[in-house]
C-alpha cells in the first residue's frame, strides 16, 4: 500500500492511497489433486461409411499434457482435434486403442469422471433458469449436502464474481450474450472443482474481445494448477501467446508437441522459417495444410509423432532424427550471439539457459551430437502462481469416491422442482396446451351438443368417443416428440459430467408432467361430459375420465420412445403414421368379429382400442336406461343394442384399464431403455 501527497495551489493539498489489486480467489472449492495427462500410441478408427473398411483418423498419436498449462490442440480441418480431445474426455471409447495414463497411472475411466468436466462448443444451456437458479442447481447436485448453503452460497458469489457474471445473477441465459454463455458453462462446471477441464472449441462464435476474455478466463483457471486443454483452430497472434503448451495435429498425427514459444525456432531447424510480420498458429496450420511443400511427414519424424516434446530448457531433438534435412546446414544453424549478449545484459544470466527438448514419454539414450542453441528465460515459469491454486489441492489422486455428488433420492427431487420451474416459465408446455384443452373442448361440445342420451344419435355420439381418444393422443403425443429432443444435448453434456443419474432423471421427468397432463385433460372431459349429455352419473364419470386419463399418458409415453430414439424431423412424421395401424383396428371403424383372424391380434396391441371400448362402456354398460327417443324409431335405443352392433356385449372395462396400465408401464420402460442406448451411441 503506497501513500502520496498531491499539492493543488489553489484547493490545497490532496492525500492518495494506492491499495494493490487483491488477486481473484476461489478458496471455498473442494480440494482437488493437480493431474498431469499422458497418452502414447494412441488410435481411432470409424467405418467408411457402408463399406466393410476402416477409416483411421488418429495414427498412433502420442503426448503429454501437464497440470498448470493451458494446453491448446490445433490442426486444420479434419486433423483429429475434437476425435483427440473427445478421446481424452472419456466421451469417446470404443473403435480406439492405445494407452493413457493419469499421474502415471493407467486411466480408470469411472474415476477420471469425477476428476474431469467437458465444456462443449455449443453452450448447452437452459434457457428458463437465470445464471443464480442455474448455480443452484449445479451447486446443490455436484456438492449435494457436504457443504452448508451458506458454504454453498459463498461458492456460487466467488465463481460468479472470477467469471465476471456477478452482475447478471438475475438474467435469464436464454438473454446472455455468447461469451457470457460460454463463461456461464464452465461456472456450472468449476462448482465441483474439477483438475481437469475440457473445451472444445471454446472461443467458436465468439468476436475478437470475447475471446480474448475466454482465453484469458483459461489462463487463469490453468494457474490454478488445473489442466486446461482446449482445441482451437487458428487462433490470432494475440490468443496464440497466451497457450503454454501447444499440440497441432495433421492427416491424424503430431507434427508438433511443445511450448509457443519453441514453435517457431524448431520450425527454423527444420527449414520451415516463419516470417516476423506471420501469426506463428496460422504458419503452421499453412504448413500442416502442404501450403510450403509435404513437409507433414517430416515433421512427425521429428517429432516422433508426439513423443517428443518441445520444452522451454530442453535440447531440440538431434538432427539424425529428422528426415531429409541436411545435417551440416542445420549444425551450422546458430542464434546469433547479439540475442545472447542482450539476454545476459538484463542482469538475469544467471536464468537464462540454453534450450533443449526432453522426451517426456520415452526415455532415450542421450546423444552427443550438435543441437540447436536457443536463449529462454526460465522467470516466467518460476513466478509464483495464482493462491487460486495452492489453497484447494490435495497430495493424491482420490479413492472411493461417490459416483454422484449427491444420492439418486436427491438428485430426483432437484431434477423435479426444475422440471417444474421450467413448465411455469414455458408458454409452449403450459399455456397454449392449457388454451388448445378448453378452446378445443367447448367446440366439440358445442357440435356434439346434447346428444348423449338422445337414441337417433347413437352413431354421432361414438363419433364424439373416438374423436376425444384422437384428441388426447395427438396431443399428449406431439408435445412429447417436440419438445423431449430439444433436452437430449442438456442431458448428454450433464449426465456424462457426472451431473446425476440417467435413472433420476428420467424419473423426475416422467413425475414432472403427468400432474399437468392429468389437469388438461380433467378440464377436457369435465367441459365435454356436461356439453353433450352424457350420463350424469358419477361411476360414469370416473370411469369415463379414468380411461381418457390412460389414454393420455399412455399417448406421451409413445412421445418419449420416438422422442428417445430419433430427431424431431423424423419423430414428427413417423408418429403420426405409426398411429394409423392402432386407429385402424380401434373396434370403431371394423368391429372385432369382422377383422380377418390373421389381423385380429393388432388389436391386443392397440391402446385406443382398450381407451374408446372403456368410454363406450362407461357409456351404454352397466345397466343404463333406454335412451330417448324423439323420432318414430330408434334402433338404438337400448345401450345393449349398441354394445352389441361393437361387439363389446362380454367386454370388462376392468379388463381395459389394466391393459392400458401394462402398455403404460411398458412404454415408459422401453423409453428408459431407448434413452440409454441414445446416449450409448452418441458416445
């Protein structure tokens, strides 16, 4: 804290206090080991399409990424990046082979989870929590109740206030900017303190100051003795500096492994002189890219396809190493003594070292031959780091830790009451379903009006039963399809960062809304019961209402397998058209006994079948009294004749309410099932 006196002649003298900015901290995270990464021989392999063979896109990769460096993977298009990166995550695991390692050990995937979070390129956010509610959330399922709230709270203020978000508290992330958004997924993930962050494609979307803070954002957490690993496609000379360690990639191979700052003086040893005025990350993408010849292959020998790495203080590789390079051209390649001269006129001799590379994944025997000499001051790699870091480390790697943050049980009910929070905030889910419900009911009473118990409009009347059974099927079905796939990117980035269960989430979905759907279809039937006159009773009633209320869940329970298990795009066309089958054999075009008996068997699968033969009965069964008549004749007249023109004389209604509870239950398993195996093989 430094003092000083300003003297004004005219207004006297003014005192000054100059206090030190206090470095941002984050001391109340849970402690968390530093965790160094190391992967050798590593490939992937995707089938060709139709075809029997293989498509490699990684070759026998190697490299090592380091806790307290922020580590970019670069390449050009079609390199490898995010098939490396999602690798490394764990996101990826089958087609590949190879060995990785954390800390020297080999990689236990369920434990490197709860080491690691995945920020993914798109923001896959919420957009009816805002940036309080949605820490809340994170906060209460990745720290369950190990922490008090007001723990929690000073958890979510000192995230919140690092990542510049403290002031939006109260927005809603659907009306953040991107590189609020992009700041916000990584708040949600730091909660638990992960030692390991992904991101891919962090700065994508992003202009020029906005990247700028992302990257410096990254900078930060890596001082924290995190491991920051991104990909990246071509960063400005700006963002370029600011990476500690770089790994670019080419055709699925290492050309380069190593500091930045080395990046241009190995590619000088080998020929490849980036001009001054040139981004060193946009020459090397050129030269990955052939722009200056096929110097890819010579690379990777240098290299050693990862297995070198390019280290500030480390010798280059030897030139016996590398391919087609002229050996006494490259000895007689030297740095010029002026460089060395104006290194050590700074007073710092003492810390300025000549460079050398170091294999730090196989270990060679050391070779006397010439190497190329580059000046490096070692200070900025002594600099203290951020407290940030020291202060939430623990000596080792942890043993038994919980998969989940917090239990199923828990993790449910936090599911739930957002689930909730979400259907009040959406106009699309409650609003106009409740609208479309009441509009659409007081129509169809009014065109059914008063037929009910009128004989000569028997025929009318099952008209009116079958289309309510359209109704509640469309519409529970159509909401579901929508909507449900528009949460699957949200469920895949939460679930694979160990958010919560895929069980408990399901569970919490299919709780949240059958209350809401039962209501909509309450006020449906209530309005046209009364409007078309049928029997006031309230047996009938309740029965009428029980076998409507299964057909709606029954009908959102097929929204979820088909929302499960394809896009939207799809899932809108084929429902309606899977439907048809089911309608078909209904019993209200074609009665039972007139299906052919090869065809009869649909029916025991047909839901609306079970849902219009329950209404009917709550209708015309169980000794109702003749009906009306204000014609001459009415054939209809007595219920028994009606029940017999559908064939439903020895149908039980108990019958058709278990079997609509067996399908229930059975769509609702198969939708798990489906949901699974969805994210199974996005992985």
């Amino acid at each position: 804290m430094d003092t000083f006196i300003l003297n004004n002649n005219r207004k006297g003298s003014v005192k000054v206090t100059i206090t030190p900015c206090q470095p941002k901290t984050l001391t109340h995270l849970p402690k968390r080991p530093p965790v160094d990464i190391a992967f050798k021989d590593l490939k992937y392999s995707v089938k060709d399409g139709r075809k029997k063979s293989e498509k490699i896109i990684l070759k026998s990769v190697s490299g090592r990424l380091r806790s307290g460096e922020l580590t970019a993977i670069m390449g050009p298009s079609g390199a490898g990046k995010s098939t490396l990166l999602n690798i490394l995550t764990g996101y990826k695991t089958s087609g590949m082979s190879g060995s990785i390692t954390i800390n020297g050990h080999e990689r236990n995937l369920s434990q490197f989870a709860k080491l690691s979070a995945y920020i993914m390129q798109d923001n896959q956010l919420h957009g009816n929590l805002n940036v309080e509610e949605a820490m809340h959330v994170a906060t209460a399922l990745k720290l369950g109740r190990d922490l008090s709230k007001t723990d929690k709270q000073e958890v979510i203020k000192e995230i919140l206030e690092t990542l510049g978000l403290n002031e939006h508290r109260r927005t809603m992330t659907s009306n953040l900017s991107g590189g609020q958004k992009k700041r916000l997924s990584i708040a949600l993930e730091l909660v638990n303190n992960p030692p390991i962050m992904f991101f891919d494609e962090p700065t994508s979307g992003l202009d020029s100051s906005s990247c700028f803070q992302c990257i410096s954002l990254l900078k930060t957490l890596a001082r924290g003795v995190r491991t920051i690993i991104c990909t990246i496609h071509q960063p400005s000379a700006r963002l370029f500096e600011m990476f500690d360690h770089l790994y670019t990639l080419a055709e699925g191979q290492c050309v380069y492994q190593g500091s930045t700052e080395q990046l241009v003086p190995f590619l000088g040893t080998l020929g490849l002189d980036c001009p001054s005025y040139h981004n060193p990350a946009s020459f090397v993408i050129e030269v990955s890219c052939g722009e200056y010849g096929d110097n890819v292959s010579k690379l990777v020998n240098a290299i050693q396809n990862g297995e070198r790495d390019i280290r500030s203080g480390k010798p280059f590789p030897t030139v016996k190493h590398l391919n087609n390079v002229n050996i006494n051209a490259t000895s007689e390649k030297k740095i010029p003594n002026t460089m060395i001269e104006s290194s050590t006129s700074t007073g710092n001799g003492s810390n300025i070292l000549l460079a050398y590379t170091k294999n730090d994944i196989v270990k060679e025997s050391s070779d006397n031959s010439e190497a190329i000499m580059i000046p490096v001051d070692l200070n900025c790699s002594e600099k203290v780091q951020d407290n940030v870091t020291t202060a939430l480390l623990d000596s080792g790697l942890p043993i038994g830790q919980r998969r989940y943050g917090t239990s199923e049980w828990n993790q449910f009910w936090i599911i739930l009451k957002r689930t909730l929070l979400f259907s009040r905030r959406d106009w699309t889910l409650m609003y106009l379903r409740l609208f479309a419900h009441i509009l659409v009911g007081i129509l169809i009473g009014a065109l059914y009006y008063d037929i009910g118990n009128d004989g000569a409009k028997v025929l009318s009347n099952l008209g009116f039963l079958f289309f309510n059974m359209l109704f509640l099927m469309y519409t529970s079905m159509t909401i579901t399809i929508l909507s449900f796939p528009l949460e699957m990117p949200v469920l895949i980035k939460e679930n694979f960062n160990r958010w919560y269960s895929l069980r408990s989430y399901y569970l919490a979905i299919t709780v949240s809304d059958l209350p809401f759907q039962a209501i909509f279809c309450i006020i449906y039937v209530t309005i046209v019961y009364i409007m078309t006159s049928q029997p006031p009773e309230y047996a009938r009633y309740f029965m009428f209402l029980s076998a409507c209320l299964l057909i709606s869940f029954v009908a959102q329970s097929v929204g979820l397998v088909v929302g499960a298990a394809m896009n939207v795009q799809n899932g809108v066309f084929l429902a309606p058209v899977m439907s048809v089958p089911f309608l078909l054999f209904s019993g209200f075009f074609v009665s039972f006994d007139a299906i052919p008996g090869c065809l009869r068997w649909i029916t025991y699968l047909s839901y609306i079948r079970y849902g219009f033969e329950g209404t009917a009965l709550a209708t015309y069964s169980f000794g109702r009294k003749e009906l009306k008549c204000f014609q001459p004749y009415c054939f209809f007249k007595y219920p028994e004749t009606t029940l017999e023109e559908l064939d439903m004389l020895d149908a039980d209604f108990t019958v058709d309410i278990i079997a609509l509870l067996i399908i229930f239950f059975v769509l609702r398993i198969s939708a798990f099932l489906f949901l699974r195996w969805k994210l199974n093989s996005v992985r």
